[in-house]
C-alpha cells in the first residue's frame, strides 16, 4: 500500500465531506478511493471515517491521523520543492486570491506583468468576493479587503479604501442631498448583493454608531451592474472607493455622507507562515506589494 497515497485520498475526503467528490477532484474513480481508505484502516487497525447528516466525518482516530497525516504531507511536499530547486529560483505554480473587481482592475495586470519576467512560475488567479481559506482551498497568497483576525498568517499592508455613499447628480437634483444618515429615509438604494428585502448600513458618529434601514428598489448580483444603475440615477449605492473611481473623479457619481463614513478598510497581501517561503513566493510578494500599493495610492480619492 502506498501510504503517501492513502493519506492525500484520506485528506481529500475529509475536506470534500465524501469520497465521490474527493474521488471527482482527485479524478479517480469512486471504488479506488474507498479501497484506499479501507486499506488504511485495516493497515491502522482502526476505523478513521463515519457517515453523519452532515457527510463524511472522521472519527477521534481519524481525526488525530488527519492531523498527522497533514503535517507529514507538509514536510513531503517541502521536501519535494527543495529536491525540485523551488528554493534556488523562482519557479513552479502559484495560487493567488483577491476579490472579484480589486482583482480584475488592480491584480490581474501586476500578475501578467509578473508572468513576463518570470518564465518558470504559473498562476492560477482566483477571483471571489468570498473569504477563502488559505489552507483548505490550497491558496499561496491573498488579497484581503478589511480588518484581519487574528491569525498566523503573515499580512503586508498595502494602503486602505473608503466605503462611500454616491449617487449620480441627477438623482441628488431629483431628490436632495442628505445631509445625515436620517436624511436616507424615502431614498432609494441600489443593492450590490441581489436583494430586495431592506438591508442595513451602518455609520460612524462621535456618539457612536448610527444604522440607517434602506429599502433597494434594485437588486444587482454585481458591482458593476449596481453602479451602471447609479449612473442612470435609480438610486444610492454604497460601494468601496476603488470601485468607482474614475466615476466619481468625472463627477458622474457624487459623494454624500463624507462626514459619516466608517474609517477606511485596510488592503492587505496575506499569506501562510511557511518556515521557508518558496522564491517563487517570495518573488511575487515582493514584485507585486510596491505595485499594488501605488495603484491603491492613485486610486485614492
């Protein structure tokens, strides 16, 4: 049996929460993936999966062989970039996170530019307004918007963003300019998110925090859908400065609620906090951290 083997299967179920999608991922079929944790089990002696209503989970055996089972792939697969040279020169695969737009705008060009001038690393960009988790999704390096918990991860702050309140200014001759979040009351909203129901936005005052109850008389599944509505002057929108940038320096979208906003959200690149960073790693966070922050610089309004 090759246990190396077993325990990458194993992992892939315990993560997937079933063998036919580890089996899916992995591309092997479903009866390979079975056999190879129940030959690791009789190989242990002890059984390491149960079915819940929840999936596959491991049991306390399978749970502490997991934990294991982990950190010796870790150290194979560490071996394995040193014995290949990913520690001499740049070279091998990357994954790379960031959030749909910041990504498409400010991310996607500093990495094909990264790509020009090294020839021996490939990236896999993955661009989702989702949090992802570094380990779990098999993520190198991320760009995170907005106040990081306490983690192990190695953050390099890059600058921050405004989230403003805009409109266009036909929308404000229309209907008035409010002045404080109670003004919102009978104004409409664009909603980034798809939803119509009433949605909450929240603003910072001396006294403490004021919660204005918007009703969205559109629902976008997209940030720029929301802001082509804005432009034709349906409604409010809230979004993060970056977003609409160049709207909003051409006065086609107009601030409101400057005094009221909440303090800007930090941008930063996080990644794991390896022993040993691979160069290719290292490359890229230190060709892209300069970059990226002078884009943030002259995004800023």
């Amino acid at each position: 049996m090759d246990r190396i083997e077993a325990m990458r299967i194993l992992l892939r179920a315990v993560e997937a929460g079933s063998l036919s999608k580890a089996g899916r991922e992995l591309g092997l079929p479903l009866a390979t993936v079975s056999r190879k944790v129940s030959e690791l089990e009789a190989h242990l002696g002890a059984g390491l999966l149960v079915r819940s209503s929840k999936g596959l989970v491991p049991t306390h055996a399978g749970r502490c062989y997991v934990t294991a089972a982990r950190a010796i792939l870790e150290q194979v697969d560490e071996a394995e970039r040193a014995a290949a040279g990913e520690y001499v020169a740049p070279r091998g695969d990357l994954v790379i996170s960031a959030p749909v737009m910041f990504g498409r705008l400010h991310v996607l060009p500093v990495v094909t530019d990264f790509l020009r001038i090294y020839p021996e690393v490939g990236v896999t960009l993955t661009l989702s307004d989702r949090v992802a988790h570094l380990i779990d999704d098999h993520i190198d390096v991320a760009l995170r918007i907005g106040e990081l918990p306490d983690s192990g991860l190695i953050a390099s702050r890059l600058g921050s963003v405004r989230r403003v309140v805009c409109a266009s200014p036909a929308y404000f001759a229309e209907r008035g300019v409010p002045e404080t979040p109670h003004d919102l009351e009978g104004h409409a909203a664009i909603s980034p998110i798809g939803a119509t129901s009433p949605e909450v936005w929240h603003f910072a005052t001396a006294g403490g925090e004021i919660a204005a109850t918007m009703r969205s008389r559109l629902g976008v599944n997209t940030i720029e859908g929301a802001i082509d509505a804005a432009l034709a002057g349906i409604g409010l929108i809230r979004i993060l400065s970056y977003q609409a940038v160049d709207h909003l320096r051409r006065n086609a979208l107009t601030i409101a609620l400057q005094a009221f906003e909440p303090p800007p959200a930090p941008v930063h690149l996080v990644h794991g906090g390896h022993a040993r960073i691979p160069l290719k790693l290292r490359a890229f966070i230190d060709f892209a951290s300069p970059r990226l922050r002078d884009r943030l610089e002259r995004a800023v309004l």
